[in-house]
C-alpha cells in the first residue's frame, strides 16, 4: 500500500519520547505498506459512522497510542498519532 503522511503526523511524532514505541510505530508502518489489503494489517478497526476513517493500534507494555488513518483505495494517509484517550477527541 501506498503511505501519505499529514504534517499533524509529523507533529504527533515529534513530541513522543519513548523509544520503544517509536520502533513499534516503524513495525507498523512496514507492515501497512508491505499489506496487499487491509484485510492484512493488524490492530485496524473502521470508526463508527465513517467509511474511511480508521484507527491502528500501537501499543508497548505501557502505552497505548492509535495512529488515525484515512484508507481509500490502495493509499493510506497517516493523519493522527496520539495516546488512546485523546484520539478520539482530535481525530476525525
């Protein structure tokens, strides 16, 4: 799959310290883009009352983060990267 990443993205990874999520993020990320579908992509979950609007999860032994992601066709736009409770107030 094809990956686009939004400057709010960037933004959200700039502020993460912890290195350890940082290398589960990386895993994620070569996985959506070697996945030939969604249907191969772990942790995905379709928003409710959205058709495109998605959340991945990135989690260590500590912190559950969610990355949000708008899926059409075979790109992928990576848009939020934020800790579980406060994806859902930013994104979508």
């Amino acid at each position: 799959m094809r990956i686009l990443v939004k400057p709010a993205f960037d933004r959200d990874i700039d502020k993460v310290k912890n290195k350890l999520l940082l290398q589960e993020l990386d895993k994620k990320i070569l996985q959506i883009e070697k996945a030939d579908s969604i249907e191969n992509i772990t942790g995905l979950k379709l928003l409710r009352t959205y058709k495109v609007h998605y959340r991945i999860k990135v989690e260590t032994t500590r912190q559950k983060f969610r990355i949000g992601a708008i899926i059409r066709g075979n790109a992928v736009w990576l848009v939020r990267f934020l800790p579980r409770k406060k994806i859902y107030e930013l994104f979508p």
